[in-house]
C-alpha cells in the first residue's frame, strides 16, 4: 500500500511475511531499525537475537509485521500480537511495537503505520485494538490520541517481573 507523506514523499507499507524477513529485510536494513527500536527502549544491542525472535513470531503466527519504506530503506514498522477477550469472546489484537527513524519522524509515517494496522484489524474482524505506551513518551502519546486512541481509565495493567531479562 502506498501512502503520501506530509512532505509529498511516497510511503510504502508492506505486510512482512518469512520471505520478506530472510531476503528483504537484510536489504532494507530492518534487523538494524528492529535493533535501534528495542535499545531505544533501554534494551541492549543483539542484531541476531531481534533476527531469530522475528522470525519465531512469524512462523507461530502470533505475530503481524508491517514495514514503512522510502525506496529501499526501511523507515518505520509495526508489530501486532494477536490476543482473545474471553469477556467479549472475540480475536484482539495488540498493538505492542510502533517506531519510526529519527529522519522519519514528524512526517505522517507513525500515522500511516497505525492506519495500516487498523485496516488489517478490520479486515480480520477483530472487535477492538490495544496498545500501551511509556507514560514518558509524549510525543507518542500524543500521535496515538490524534490518531483517535484513548487511553483505557476503566483497567490497570499489572506487571511482575518472572525471571531477569
């Protein structure tokens, strides 16, 4: 799907699958933005280890990948992770991984990810999305309410930590 840009430029969003992962990707650069993502969030640098895990949730089929690209570079991607309500006894999809480039950002990309990841929801009719963000991340929080999200006040989400990470 091609979308236009803020700035006139052309979008392309394209529905990752295992081929994508092995031979696109290598080319786009994504292990390396999977990569930047995850440390952008504290985490430490494994170029491999973001390779493996990306395939594991393709071929389990938990896992909807959608990649943002300028010509051959990668500059966003969105991951969903299928969920069910045993209240609404319903398919859910959440809504776990957003991140667009630094050059990227400002541009429309985030957006076009998130309209992106709506559009395949309501393909697959799912009843709702979820997401969570950092309470510190204002500038997503703010895209994610411009883009009609609200945050839930009816629920806290819990935590608790299993094994070291």
């Amino acid at each position: 799907m091609n979308t236009l840009l803020n700035d006139g430029s052309t979008l392309t969003i394209h529905q990752a699958d295992l081929n994508d992962l092995h031979e696109i990707w290598r080319l786009w650069g994504a292990w390396a933005l999977f990569d930047e993502y995850r440390q952008h969030f504290n985490q430490k640098a494994d170029l491999e280890a973001g390779h493996q895990y990306l395939i594991e949730r393709l071929k389990a089929g938990d896992s909807v990948l959608f990649t943002a690209c300028e010509g051959t570079k990668t500059v966003g991607f969105v991951q969903l992770y299928w969920n069910l309500s045993s209240l609404r006894m319903q398919k859910t999809l959440l809504l776990n991984d957003l991140f667009v480039t630094k050059e990227a950002r400002g541009r429309g990309v985030g957006r076009a990810l998130i309209k992106a990841a709506e559009d395949f929801a309501a393909k697959q009719n799912v009843g709702y999305m979820e997401m969570e963000s950092e309470a510190g991340e204002a500038k997503a929080l703010t895209l994610y309410q411009d883009a009609g999200w609200m945050p839930n006040r009816n629920y806290v989400v819990y935590e608790r930590k299993l094994r070291a990470a």
